[in-house]
C-alpha cells in the first residue's frame, strides 16, 4: 500500500510539483469561475438599477439569501466530495475516489430539484421572512419564481466545477462558470431595455445562462483524468453521503451564515432605517449593492482557496506536510495582496462604485457610502477566516472547519448586528462589521498556529525515504 501511493504521488503533478506553479495554475481559473459566479448577482443588480431603479435593486437583494442558499448545497456537495476525491486520490485508493465522485454527483442532482420545489412553493414566506417590505414584494417575487427554476442547474454546475477541479481540469471548472456568464451579460440588456420585461427579464437572462453552463458541466462526468466511473458508482449510500457532507460543512455554513446575516441585517436595517431620516428602502437597496460589491473581493478570496485546496488535501493524503504548509502561507499571501486592493477601493472609491448600480436621490447615495467604508473597514483581514475553514475541510478536520466558519458570520456577526444598534441606532449596524472580522481574525491565528505545529511534529516523525 505505502508504495502504491508513492508511485501515486509520483505520477501527479500535485505531489511534486513547484507549489507557486500550482496555485497558480489552480487558483486563476477557480477565481475566474469564482468571478463569473458573482457576476450573475452583480450583472442583474447593474442592468436593474438602471431600468427599474433602486426598488429593483432592493427586491434582488431580498432574494439573494435563496442564492446563498441555493450555492451552500453546492459547496456542501461539491466541496465534502472534491476534498474527498483528493485525499483518496493522493492515497492511492482509485476506487474510493470513484465511489466518492458518483455518490456526489446523485447528491447534486436530488437536492437541487428537491430545493426549487420548496422554493417555490414557500416563496412568499421566505421573501418575507428576508425582509421585503409591501413596495419591495412585488418585484422580489417576480424575479424569485424565475430564478428558482434554474436552482437545479447552478448546483450541478458548481458541484461539477469542483470535481473537476480537484481531478487537474482547472480550466474546464472555469469554461463551465464562464459559458453561463457571458450568455446571462449578453440576454440582460436585451430582455430588460428592448423588450421592456423589467426584473423578470434579468431572471430569465440568469436561468438560461445556467442552463448553457449545466450542460457542459455534465459532460465532463465522461471526461475525468484519473477515474472511470460505473453506474453501480452513482448509487447513493447514506455512509458515503454523511462522509461527503461533513467535509462540505465548514464551506456549507459559511453560505448559510451569509444568509442568516443578510436576513438579520435586511430586517434590522428596515426597522432601524424607518427611525431615521434614509427611511426601509435605502439602506435595504443599500446593503444590497455592498454585499454585492463585496462578494467580488470573496471571488478573489474563494476561488484562491478552492484553487489551494486539490493541492493540500492530495499532499496531506500522501503525508508532504511541508508542502500542505507552504500551500497554505502562499494561499494567504496571496489574499492579502488582494485584499489591500479591496480595500482602497471601498475606502477612497467608494462613490464610483456605487454609481454603478444606478441612480438614486442624494440620501442615497450617502447612506450607501458610508455603509461601504464602516461596514468593509477590517475587509483586509477577512478572507483568512475563509481561507482557513476551507484548509480545515482540506486536510479532513471538518469540526475545525465547522467552527471557522460559523465565527465571523454566526457566533459575532449577527449578535453584534442585534446588540450594538440598540446603543448607536443604525449606525451600530454598520460597526458590527468590523468588530466581527477582527475577532474572528484572532481566532483563526489561534486555531492555525496549532494545526501548523502539528504537522511539523508529523514530519519530523516521518523516517526519511532512501534515494
């Protein structure tokens, strides 16, 4: 057995090749497909807030938690199985990788059909529930019953693009993400400004974008590098399930958290924002157009850590724990050079920004700014906490992910968002944000150090192999 996977980690260019070749090679497509991603949310949000204006831009917001949703059922699937994959495949079980990737792929398809029946039949309680006020409704519900349709697709397809990704077809994840985009940026304009279908044509601009990239997501199930998969493969197991899930979790609940914050913060911010002078619907169109802003800056952060995580989970499966632990110090370098770049942005550009997304009277747009600069002050730290509980689920250790995760968004996040407006109104709001990223950064340190010494005492055992 100890041969067979010396003989693995030999033949993959993950067990021996240089780490910053890697990364990169890895990282930049996942980015990319990171990026495309986002820009679903971000296009419909520009082409609406110039043809509806910000009402629009508000009943996108309120149903973006579906999306958030929609993407944690993804990352529980497609990660816990990917990381899986790795780890199989740097241990040399061929076989188990197999299974692994069969049972993923059944996951994906199940659950996304099963959520877009719950969708749409608990779609007005769950808007309301987000925090759609009586003018925002409307809007919001147009475009969710669209939207939803196309939930069955954006799972497959982000499952898939992990899969592939972890199988060394980075470029292909990427193609599957970027074929879906275009098609969504091209149909936006035309259904919203020429044929005048308002939010409802964004919808379906989305879904059909969905449809193009689904399709060549799954065409990729014949096209795996290192497997060939059977049909007794794709049986779903309820052993392999959980095994699968617990490694997707940290990735999971992060999303989730994501929209358990932005349900707390879009009705915190409506009733906060009718005592003060903006009124409900600005800080909610508000809030919408900075969580959109910042998911660009996450795309960079995730797709770094997606892009890192074939490479550390093959490398911990065959027992290179220095090159697991150089993966990691150039994954957060990296993020922090990014980051810095956000920052400035948000900071001494936040204005052009904004403008992006449409008109809007002046309160507008300085609630908006300020919203931007309080609420994004620590953003330079951030991705650390993510870029951590996905090593976590990387290596196997789930439960450290699971609590990485569920830090910045769960633990401080929402408490500080209920607890700091009742001494500083809906100021205390935007100062939640920080105050959450910066002891979620300590935390991490903590849990980080501990690990990293870990490994070294695991390769300082290691008997070192003869030439």
């Amino acid at each position: 057995m100890i041969e067979l996977q010396q003989t693995e980690t030999a033949q993959n260019p993950l067990g021996y090749k240089s780490i910053p070749s890697l990364l990169k090679g890895f990282a930049i497509p996942s980015i990319i497909a990171m990026l495309v991603s986002s820009l679903y949310n971000i296009v419909d949000q520009i082409f609406i807030g110039q043809g509806v204006g910000y009402l629009g831009n508000a009943a996108t917001n309120v149903a973006y938690p579906l999306t958030t949703v929609c993407l944690a059922i993804a990352l529980l699937i497609g990660i816990g199985s990917a990381s899986r994959f790795s780890l199989y495949l740097g241990a040399g079980e061929t076989g188990k990788a197999e299974k692994v990737v069969g049972t993923g792929i059944s996951m994906m398809a199940v659950s996304g059909i099963l959520y877009a029946v719950l969708v749409e039949i608990f779609m007005v309680p769950l808007l309301t529930a987000f925090g759609a006020t009586e003018q925002v409704m409307p809007y919001a519900v147009t475009y969710s019953r669209i939207v939803a349709l196309g939930m069955p697709f954006l799972i497959v397809t982000n499952g898939m693009s992990n899969l592939a990704r972890a199988d060394g077809s980075p470029r292909y994840s990427m193609t599957c993400m970027l074929i879906g985009a275009v098609i969504n940026t091209i149909l936006d304009p035309l259904f919203i400004f020429v044929f005048h279908l308002g939010v409802a044509g964004a919808a379906w601009a989305t879904i059909i974008g969905q449809f193009f990239s689904f399709i060549f997501a799954v065409l990729y199930i014949k096209k795996f590098k290192n497997i060939r998969l059977k049909k007794t493969d794709f049986y779903l197991q309820l052993k392999e399930c959980a095994q699968t899930a617990s490694l997707g979790m940290s990735n999971s609940l992060n999303q989730v958290a994501i929209t358990f914050v932005q349900i707390v913060l879009n009705n915190s911010l409506t009733y906060y924002g009718a005592l003060s002078e903006y009124g409900k619907e600005i800080p909610l169109a508000a809030c919408g157009i900075v969580m959109k802003t910042n998911a660009i800056l996450l795309a960079f952060i995730i797709g770094i850590s997606q892009g890192a995580q074939p490479i550390i989970g093959f490398n911990y499966g065959a027992r290179q724990y220095d090159r697991v632990r150089k993966t990691y110090r150039l994954a957060v370098s990296a993020n922090l050079v990014i980051s810095a770049a956000g920052f400035i942005l948000f900071q001494f550009f936040p204005y052009y920004i904004i403008a992006l997304f449409g008109t809007g009277e002046p309160a507008y747009f300085e609630f908006s700014i300020r919203f931007m600069r309080i609420f994004l002050f620590m953003v330079i730290i951030n991705g650390v906490q993510l870029l951590s509980s996905n090593f976590f689920a990387a290596i196997g250790k789930p439960v450290k992910g699971l609590v990485l995760s569920m830090t910045r968004q769960v633990i401080f996040l929402i408490p500080l968002v209920l607890i700091l407006p009742l001494f500083f109104g809906l100021d205390g709001i935007l100062f939640a944000g920080p105050a959450a990223d910066s002891i979620a950064f300590a935390v991490t340190v903590i849990l980080i150090m501990r690990e990293m010494k870990k490994m070294k005492i695991l390769q300082a055992e290691q008997i070192p192999d003869t030439p």
